[in-house]
C-alpha cells in the first residue's frame, strides 16, 4: 500500500495534468459511482470516510395522506384494546396470552399487519407497522413478542422468499391469526453463531419429500406454532471442485406431518406470556415444494429475514420508553420530598432529561430507517443492528432510572415497573445479541473498507487510467494530513440553529475514515482478531449514525416551525455534543499505545480468571 505522502504527492502531479478538464468533480464521481462499489448505507459509507448525507437528510416522510390517516385512526382502537382488554400484569402471571386476547388481536388484524390485503392481510408499510409496533410494545412487550414472533421473523420468509402457491397456501390463516408461525433457527450448539447449526435435511431416494431430524431451542412461540420456518444443513457439491458439503436449506414445516414435538413453555425472567419452547424434529417428511427459496441459500434467508425484523425492535423500545416516561413525570411532579417536589431537584431533572434524548434518538432512528426501505432501500442491515442495539440499552437505562425515582414503590411487584425491566432484559440478546451486532457493524463495514482500499491500491497501478478514484482519495488524503474535514459541510441540509453539532458530524465521519484506514494498514485481516478495537470502532459508528438521524428529523422540526421544534433543538445539541465526546474518545483509543497495553493487561486478568475458575486475588482477610 502506497504512503500518504506517495499518494498525495501523486495526487497533486494528477491534479496538474487534469487543469484544463472542465468540471473535475463530477467526472470523479461519476468515476467512483461507476465502480460498483457503492453501497447505498450511511453507516457503510461512513467506514470509507464518506458522509452521505441523503441516505439520512430530508428525514423520511413517506405515508401519503390517506396512510397517515387510516394509521391515525387505528391508534384509538388498539389503545383502547390494550387498555381494557389486555391485562399484562395477568398475562405475566398466567405466562401466557389468554383465548379472548388472540381471538381480540386476530378481529384487529394484528396478526397480518404486513401481509397483503388480498391475503387476508392489513398491507401496512414498515412506517406504518413500526407505528403499531411502537404502541403495543408500550403496553405489553410480551404480546408483542408473540406478535413480532409471529409475523416480523415466524412467517417473514414466506413474504420475503416463498413462490405463489406457498403464499397462497399459508398467509391467509396466517394473517388472519387462525395459525400462528415460529422462527426455527437457534440450537444448542449454535447461539449466536447460527451458520454451525446440527439440524439436518435430506433428499429421499424418490425425490418427494426431505427427511428432517435435529432440534431447536428457545423458539417463541415454539409450543403454540402451526407453522415453522425451519433452517437445517442440506447435502450440497462446491460447484467449482465438486466435493461433498453441507449448506443451509430453509423450509416450511407444519405441526401437523409426523415427528415435529415441542416440550413445556421455558421458565423465563420475562416476556413470560410469550410461550418459549424446544422444538423436536424426528424423520419428519417435508414435501419438496416445501423448500422455501433456494436450495443452500437458507443462511442467507435466515439473516435476511432478522434484518427485515429489526427496525421493529428500535420501535417498540421507543414506545417502552415513552410509556415510562409518561410514568415518572406523574410520579416527580406530584411526590413531594424535603419540602418540595420531585422535578424541583437538578439530580431528577437530569435523570428525566437523559430519558428524553435516549427516546427521541430511538425513535428517530425507528423511522428512518422505516421510512427509507418504504423508498426503496436495500441496504439498512448495519442501520438497522444499530438501532436494535442502541434501543434495547436505552430502554433498560431508561426503565432502571424510572424505578431508581420512585424509590422502594418502584421495586414493589404492584408498581408494574419491575416487570417491564425483566421483559426488556431479553431485547438486549435475541435476534442477534447486542456483542454480537457490534461485531457484525464493525466487521462488514470494515470488509466494506477494504474492499475499498484494494481497489485504490491496484488504481495506483494505473494512476491515469484511474483518474477519478485517484484524484478522489488523493485530495481527501491530503486534507487528513493537514487536520481538514474530508466531507462537504451540511448547511444544505441542517438547520442553521444546529450548524455547529452539523461540524461535529463532519469531524466524525472525516476522523472515523481515518482510523478505519489506519487499523486496516496495521492489522489487515487480523483485523477479526482484535475485538477490543472492533467493539470501539463499532461504538463510534453507533454514536456517529445516531447524529446524524437526530440532525434529520430536529432540521425537520425547525424548517417546518414545529411548536417543539426548540425542545427537539436542544435534545438533539445535547446529544450530538456528548456523542461527540464519546466517538472521538473511541476513535482516539484504537491506536493509543496506553490504551492498547491496557487492552492487553484486561486480557491478561481474564484469562487467569478462566484458567483458575475462581477469583484469583487473594483474599482481603488473607483466608
């Protein structure tokens, strides 16, 4: 790989020979565009050091009148229905969903509220369905998790991959909520890394059916499901050298053909009323035309179809949490101590302010991403791990502070709050573990990057057949060196009264390109190996990403004169100063000399841990 200084030397003598063409910029990019190599993220942009600012800016308004209308008026029924009908205190102690509730949620159609009207159906839009998400998360996360289960993961691969005929045969009582579906992918062997999964299907002599045999645990919905979307290894030949191996195949399975058991709901710490089982497979015969898209190809539909659901997820939290904040106001405002009112004290006030910034940036983040695959997006896998991470930890930080202000009474069974932090201690593990996702950012961007930086090395090759790319990253190279922003400045798409936080932006996305180029020099494929590193980078990414969809939607509120287009000014400058801090902290850390011996020395003190299987320091009375 050349040096900067090579590169931006040669940059220079390009730049010269180029004088007389007119409009430089636009042949770059149409050079760089034209490459392929484009990747319609922001967050993937931002490991190239690019900020693409319309993948984030307007911020997306995608509902037409009459779709935010007809969304509009079905808020009053289900609220009402969560309100009188659902009792999730009853559900929790029951640990399960009672008849009349399902038949309930089944005449609202919440069973199918993505599924085509002509198929039984509501045909709501991410925006529209995340809205819904959004309100019954707010209630009661365990019927929405038998919600979600059911359609967002259990039969989304149907939508997503199934031909006509297994649509036609298995969304209507789908979506009607007659037959409920389960997602089948976790084992005991596997966790989080679901590419290692035991499960087996193989071809029958007569070519007719597939004969499954493994096991799955910890499938929602599990013991009540009709229908399973199931992922097991399939015999394959490697096209290229013909040899014997196995890849995942993914299927339809229904209760009802022989050898498919599920044992007794788990015993859980939350969401208990949403029924959680192992499911048993035993020489079950799957029809062939039950191979839902392609042979060996169910890896990729697994993923696939967690990265559809996952925007739900930031919903939900954000609906979580503003039903808790709706709780602690009530409770500050009116619980007087030392003479005077909760709100009074600066301590409280803090603690209300932060749950504020962490619900407006969860719910930003819930609809822009929504709102961008409504336009077409193909590319949100990264936004939408993000935002399954940055929700989940924000409504556990912001449910355990609502119970820290109301004292003993927040701990006490009859509050209600103590329930809903065990129900939201799961969002933080499944459909993809909250570690896990960090290295999925960090590692698919990372390999986005360097896909980047070889094409740039095999361009220095050829300089001038190459001009655009070269020319590209030679002036943003030589812009580093001398400590200048790499990105175009924001003031077409931010509002003046954020101008400074939009800078913070720029400097974020120019020093993020940095690090990444500069990790990537020094550990190269390695690169896998430094998870210290990948959790800093990812939590840099994470903060950077959610600047930028809080700068989107408080631009919004001050172009169009919000009446609280000034609160959402503040929480946004706050928020965007503290990630600043936070993302530049990170960034600095990943090629600190102090920071990586400490790196070493956190290794060294776990690894004795696990090699002793105790504490290791001795005792402090010395037996």
């Amino acid at each position: 790989m050349a040096s900067l200084l090579r590169l931006s030397l040669l940059s220079r003598n390009v730049m010269r020979h180029c004088r007389h063409v007119n409009n430089v910029r636009p042949f770059v990019l149409r050079c760089w565009y034209s490459s392929g190599k484009v990747n319609n993220s922001f967050v993937m942009g931002l490991f190239n050091g690019e900020l693409r600012p319309e993948e984030v800016f307007p911020f997306p308004e995608v509902l037409t009148e009459d779709q935010s209308e007809n969304i509009s008026m079905s808020l009053d029924p289900v609220e009402k229905f969560f309100e009188e009908v659902n009792d999730a205190a009853k559900n929790d102690q029951l640990e399960t969903v009672p008849p009349e509730v399902m038949k309930g949620l089944g005449e609202m159609g919440a069973f199918g509220m993505q599924a085509p009207t002509e198929l039984n159906g509501l045909g709501l839009n991410n925006t529209q369905y995340a809205k819904l998400v959004e309100l019954a998360g707010g209630y009661d996360l365990g019927v929405g998790i038998v919600l979600g289960a059911h359609q967002s993961i259990g039969y989304k691969g149907i939508l997503l991959y199934g031909n006509e005929e297994q649509k036609t045969k298995y969304i209507p009582d789908l979506a009607a909520g007659k037959k409920i579906a389960a997602y089948c992918l976790t084992e005991p062997s596997s966790g989080s890394d679901a590419n290692s999964i035991r499960s087996r299907a193989v071809l029958s002599d007569d070519g007719k059916h597939y004969v499954l045999n493994g096991s799955k645990i910890w499938i929602s919905n599990g013991g009540i499901a009709d229908v399973f979307t199931v992922f097991a290894q399939t015999p394959c030949k490697h096209p290229k050298t013909g040899e014997d191996r196995d890849q995942v195949s993914a299927f339809i399975v229904e209760r009802s053909f022989p050898g498919v058991s599920s044992g007794k709901p788990e015993k859980k710490m939350g969401i208990k009323a949403s029924n959680t089982a192992e499911v048993y497979f035993e020489d079950v015969k799957i029809p062939v035309e039950n191979l839902l898209g392609e042979y060996g190809q169910g890896f990729k539909i697994a993923m696939n179809i967690l990265n559809a659901g996952r925007f739900g997820m930031a919903a939900a939290m954000s609906g979580v949490m503003k039903r808790l904040i709706t709780r602690v106001t009530d409770h500050v405002t009116n619980r007087v101590q030392f003479g005077s009112k909760l709100q009074e004290y600066g301590s409280v006030q803090e603690k209300i302010a932060n749950m504020a910034v962490l619900q407006y940036v969860t719910e930003s983040m819930a609809y822009m991403i929504s709102g961008n695959m409504d336009r077409g997006a193909k590319e949100y896998q990264l936004e939408a791990a993000i935002s399954k991470v940055f929700g989940s930890e924000a409504a556990w930080h912001v449910c355990d502070e609502v119970i820290q202000l109301h004292g003993g009474m927040g701990f006490m069974s009859e509050a209600g709050l103590e329930r809903v932090l065990r129900d939201l201690r799961i969002f933080r593990i499944f459909e993809g573990s909250n570690d896990i996702l960090r290295l999925f950012v960090s590692l698919t961007g990372l390999q986005y990057a360097g896909g980047h930086l070889q094409e740039l090395q095999a361009a220095l090759k050829n300089p001038v057949g190459n001009l655009g790319l070269v020319i590209t990253e030679g002036v943003k190279r030589s812009k580093r060196m001398v400590g200048a922003k790499t990105v175009l400045p924001l003031n077409d798409y931010v509002a003046s009264p954020l101008s400074s936080e939009a800078e913070m932006l720029r400097d974020c996305v120019t020093k993020f390109g940095a690090q990444v180029e500069a990790i990537l020099s020094k550990h190269g494929k390695g690169i896998i190996h430094e998870q210290y590193i990948l959790r800093r980078l990812s939590e840099a990414a994470i903060d950077t990403y959610a600047m930028a969809v809080t700068l989107s939607r408080a631009s919004r509120a001050i172009n169009e004169k919000f009446a609280t287009s000034e609160h959402e000014r503040i929480i946004t400058s706050i928020f965007c100063k503290e990630a600043y801090k936070r993302v530049t902290s990170h960034l600095a850390s990943l090629t600190q000399s102090a920071q990586l011996s400490q790196d070493q020395q956190m290794s060294s003190i776990a690894k004795q841990l696990c090699e002793e299987g105790k504490v290791v320091a001795t005792p402090a009375l010395k037996f």
